[in-house]
C-alpha cells in the first residue's frame, strides 16, 4: 500500500500520458531539427551567418542563435513542450 503523503502517490493514467504525449513531441522535434541541419548543414549555417549579420543587436538572437526558417520553427516548438512538460511535472508533484 502507497501512503497518500508521498509525493505522486495519487498520480493517474490521463496525468502520465499527456507527459509522455509532450515529453515525446518534443524528443520527435529535436529528432527532426537534428536531421535538417544535418541534410542540409552548408544552407542552415549559411542562412544563420546572413540573419546574425542582418540583425546584429537583436536580443532574438540570444536566444535562436541565429535560426531561421524552419530551425527556428522546430526552437519554438521544442521550447514551447518543454515549458509544458515542465508545468506539467509541477503540477504533478
């Protein structure tokens, strides 16, 4: 028998699936980010070169590090799952 002051003792199946849901989306958008840039490495570096260039001084660039396109779509998302994986174990503990 768990005792119902341990922390997660009352966690449930719908709890624990939509952190595993999140936690693997955000495995699957790294997954993917990963192999675009290692298709096609020379345009994503090339592209990150020309926007820190245009945009130096952009506090945006402190935090993409330059992506743009569909790296920086793939960031967004990725930053975004983590946010909600973490406000999910939060709230789970």
């Amino acid at each position: 028998m768990v005792p119902t002051d341990s922390i997660g003792a009352d966690l449930g199946l719908p709890d624990i699936a939509m952190l595993t849901f999140f936690v693997s989306l955000h495995t699957v958008a790294s997954i993917m980010q990963q192999i675009h840039t290692i298709v096609a490495f020379k345009d994503v570096k090339t592209k990150e070169w020309e926007n820190i260039a245009a945009n130096v001084g952009s506090p945006e660039l402190n935090i993409t590090g330059g992506a743009t396109g569909l790296d920086r779509v793939l960031f967004y998302i990725r930053e975004w799952l983590l946010l909600i994986s973490f406000s999910e174990c939060l709230g789970l503990c």
